[in-house]
C-alpha cells in the first residue's frame, strides 16, 4: 500500500528569512504576511506556513511543571531600580549547594519555553532563575508582537544591571553554593555576552545564536564563554570573526561551534520550521558539560 503523500506545506529558506526579519528587524506583521504570500503562492498557503515558523506554546514542556523530582516557583527580587520577577527551578531532593545558571529569555519574553529550559537545567543539578527582564514595563504578555516590541523600549546598561542583580540575588539564596552562570537564546544571548562584560562576578557564559559584544569591551571579561550559531542565520554570525579575533587577542577562555544547516532558534522545540533535533541536542550537551566543569 503506497505512503500518503505529505500534508505538511513546503517551508523555503527565504520564508524562514522573511519570519527572521519580521521577528528581529524592520519588518511588521503586515509586511511579512504580504511577502509570505508571494513566497506560498497564496493567502491560503501562508497562513498554513506562517503557525510553523512561529514557536507554539503547546508544545513547551519536555519538562512537566509539575514534575516531582523538580521544586520550582515564581520569585521576586530587586533589581536595579525596582522588583524583578522570575522562575526559579532547582532539584528538589538535592540537599548540598547547587551552582545557580540565569536563564536569559529570547525577544519574545519569558514564557513557557524558556520555563521550560529552566527546568531542563535543575534536572542537571543546577538552580536555575529565568528572569522576566520586561518586569519594568508590567511583565511579559501574552502577545508575542507585543513582548517584541516591549523589548525594543528596554535600556541595555539597566537591563544590564537587572541581569547583574539577578546573578548576585542567586548567587546569595541558600541553596546554591556560590558559583554562578548564564544561558541565553537570541536576544537573550546578547545579554549574555553584556553581562560577561559588565559582571566580574559572572563564572561562565552560553550564547546561543546572540549578537556579540563589541571588540572594545572584550577585554572586560573575565568568564569562560561558550559560543552557539547557526550556520544558516547570517545577521548574527556577521559578527563571529571579529568577536573571535578581539577574545583571542586578549587572551580570553571560549568556544565557538557553529552547527552547519540549521537556522537561527535552533534551539527552540516550540518552532516546528527552524527547531533542529540533532543541532539541539549536541549543543545541550556541550552547554551543560561546559556548566558542570566551570561551576561544579
């Protein structure tokens, strides 16, 4: 009996690319419905692709919210200049000093991905805070566009300072030993490579697919980096060479792997169209062998 043929539409690269430019650039949701349209052929085949490109909270969870190896909650603490909230995920049967890892949410705020990841970490043995850095603004909402454009209105230098307050608040709780981390995705990653620049303090730093510090404040880091990019994402990786250049140059520890094929969020299972399996799950265990070597 002959296999059905796929149901599932065609997803090119250039439509990938629209989706990157309508969630990252200039482009608004008009603009790339309208682009999208032209790529599928039709409204009709756009709008089935468009939920595909987009990451899907149904599908959040590899780790259940209320597994029962895990204790997690939502927290407080202050920030810079005000309350910050967060999610802290942590072992519950681990009865020693956890190293603590910030989980640093992509440009769609913290939502149950990223929750999700959180997790993910305490399950290796860490504590793990994901921090809503739109608590300034009211929090994260539920509208993605929304969450986009809230994250273009924050300050970096006081986003910044949260990130670094973050760190010292968990660094201080009395499960955790001291010794400290952070992982972020997108723009997440970005903050990460700020926060090893402005936070002396910070013990080792994951960057997934995030814009790279400027060459000038380089030689500011103290902290082992470990570096994640898709080969298929050029806005980023534009700026690999001389973000390499500059921390060889001063000495600096880190890795850079680069994961041939696969496009920008790589990482994130919640996107059907960009998630790749096997580029996911090779950095995860680069990043959590990185974190239990730095920090362990």
């Amino acid at each position: 009996m002959a296999d059905k043929p796929s149901t599932s539409p065609a997803i090119t690269q250039a439509m990938i690319k629209a989706y990157d430019d309508y969630t990252h650039l200039t482009l608004d949701r008009r603009g790339f419905m309208d682009r999208l349209t032209r790529l599928a052929g039709s409204g009709a085949a756009a709008a089935a692709i468009a939920p595909l490109l987009a990451a899907n909270s149904a599908r959040a969870a590899m780790v259940p919210a209320d597994d029962a190896r895990l204790v997690a909650s939502q927290v407080s603490f202050p920030g810079a200049d005000w309350d910050m909230t967060g999610y802290l995920a942590m072992p519950a049967e681990n009865s020693g000093p956890l190293p603590a890892v910030l989980v640093i949410h992509e440009n769609r705020g913290l939502n149950e991905h990223i929750r999700d990841v959180a997790r993910r970490l305490a399950l290796e043995g860490f504590a793990a805070l994901a921090v809503d850095f739109l608590s300034p603004l009211g929090g994260t909402p539920d509208d993605e566009d929304k969450a986009r454009e809230m994250i273009g209105q924050l300050e970096a230098a006081e986003t910044t300072a949260n990130a670094a307050a973050a760190r010292a608040w968990l660094a201080g709780h009395d499960r955790t030993s001291g010794k400290f981390g952070a992982v972020g995705f997108c723009w997440g990653g970005g903050l990460v490579n700020q926060l090893a620049v402005n936070d002396p303090e910070l013990g080792a730093g994951v960057a997934y697919y995030g814009r790279q510090a400027a060459a000038g404040d380089v030689a500011s880091i103290r902290a082992p980096l470990m570096l994640h990019y898709a080969g298929l994402d050029e806005r980023i990786n534009s700026g690999i060479d001389a973000y390499r250049a500059a921390l060889e140059a001063g000495g600096k520890s880190f890795e850079i792997h680069v994961y041939d094929g696969v496009n920008h969020a790589f990482n994130n299972d919640t996107s059907a169209a960009r998630y790749d399996k096997a580029a996911a799950e090779l950095a995860w265990s680069r990043t959590i062998g990185f974190f239990k070597d730095k920090l362990g």
